[in-house]
C-alpha cells in the first residue's frame, strides 16, 4: 500500500534498500587507535627527555593524514606542531619515511617545491617522521617529531612506535 506521495508507509523502520550495513572489520575507518597514538607520543617524548633532546612536538596521523594525536613539550617552539605535523602528513601521503622523500626532494627540488604547493603547505620532506605498520606491513599512519636534529626526531618517533608494540619503518 502507497501513501498520498507514492512511498510505502515504513511504520517507524528503513526499507532494507536504504537500511545502512555494519561497517565490517575491513571498513573501519581508522585502524590506528586514539590509545597507541597516545602512547607513541608519551614514549617518544620520554625518550627525548632521557636523551637531553631539546623540547620536541610530536604529531601522529592516521592513514589519512588526519591527526590522531598531537603534543607540544613546554619549552618547544610556536611552529614545532606545524612541523612535525608536515612531516607525518607527507609520509603518509608517499608511504615513505621523511628521510626518504628528504633524499628524493634534493634529487628533484622543483617537483618537491611544487608538492609542497599544492599540498597547501602540509608536505614537509625533512627527516624527522617515520611510518607506523602492523604486523602485516600495512600502513597504519606515521609520528612526525620536531625539535630536536632530524635524526634525534626520528629516532623518539621510531622508539614511541615500537614501545606501541607496532613496527617502525624509518627506511630511507
């Protein structure tokens, strides 16, 4: 039986044509959890205290780019966030890590200049950023540092992903 307007009356329920499924485990949106993000910031940024690296900021995106988590030590400069954030954001972008697309940029400057344009100013090829995968390999998202020298920044990120129990693809 059709309404006045020519629609099944659905007495309160969706037909199922419009009914919206579970999302199964292969369509969850982000596999990177709030909690690991958080834990690869506070071991990250312990390992940069107990190394004497100068305050740092460390940015964990998800495989999306978007931000999972972010953290800026007392004593770390204004743009640090900024920074560390462009260096995750781009890893993810190229699944490579920061010390990779920082080789390829010197390789090719014009092309990294104009990423870094059309990016909107997120792409940041410098060392300091390092993927996060899961056991698999996969993707999961990257932790970008700023503060410290490039390889003191990657080196807190890389100890912060694995102290997460996820593996650390710092390859060049």
């Amino acid at each position: 039986m059709y309404s006045r307007h020519g629609l099944a009356p659905h007495h309160g329920r969706a037909p199922a044509e419009t009914a919206i499924p579970a999302l199964t485990e292969e369509k969850k949106l982000s596999r990177l959890t709030l909690t690991q993000a958080n834990t690869i910031i506070e071991k990250a940024l312990a390992k940069a205290r107990e190394t004497k690296v100068k305050p740092l900021a460390v940015v964990v995106v998800d495989d999306a780019g978007n931000i999972k988590a972010a953290q800026r030590e007392d004593g770390a400069s204004m743009f640090r966030v900024d920074v560390a954030q462009g260096k995750a954001w781009a890893s993810v972008a190229w699944g490579a890590s920061s010390r990779a697309l920082s080789r390829r940029a010197k390789e090719n400057p014009h092309f990294y200049v104009t990423l870094a344009a059309t990016a909107r100013g997120r792409w940041l090829p410098q060392t300091g950023a390092v993927l996060i995968k899961d056991e698999k390999g996969e993707i999961l998202g990257a932790a970008g540092a700023s503060g410290g020298t490039g390889e003191e920044d990657e080196a807190c990120c890389g100890y912060g992903i694995e102290a997460a129990g996820l593996t650390a693809d710092a390859s060049a």
